[in-house]
C-alpha cells in the first residue's frame, strides 16, 4: 500500500473515533445539560422569566446540537484536510 493510501486509512479510522466519542458522550453531556436546565437558577420552565435567562434556556438546549455536530465537523476535517490542496 502506498503512503497516500496509509493516510487516508489513518485519517478515516480518526474520523470514526471522533463520530464514535461524540455519540458516546452524549449521554454524559446530555445530562448536565438536564441538570443546568433544571436547576432553581435557570427556572427554564417558568414563562414569567426575562428575555436573558429565556436566551440563556435556549442555548444551553441547543448546546447539545453544536457539541455533536462539532466533533462529526472535526472528524470528517481530519479525513479530507488532507486531501484538499
């Protein structure tokens, strides 16, 4: 095999690990993002809240979203950074 090919090898099993620990740490990430929600500070649930803390609900449930989405971005760099000149 030539070293070309050893690259992309290499660059597609980084790819992989980096989908796989997304997905596996999502659970984990998923539940902090529960407890933040929850918590007496946040008060997400309440509609009488300011327009900040409304911001600040939305983005932490949207955190979860840019955490995955993130790693899959840098795996799928790490596969093809290399191959675009």
């Amino acid at each position: 095999m030539n070293k070309k090919g050893q690259v992309i090898f290499v660059g597609f099993m980084i790819m992989l690990v980096m989908i796989l620990l997304a997905f596996g740490m999502a659970p984990m990430v998923k539940e902090i993002i529960d407890q933040t929600r929850n918590s007496n500070n946040m008060d997400c649930d309440n509609e009488s809240i300011s327009d900040f803390d409304k911001v600040a609900c939305v983005t932490t449930d949207i955190s979860m979203f840019y955490f995955i989405a993130g790693f899959i971005a840098l795996g799928i760099a790490v596969f093809v950074g290399g191959r675009i000149k």
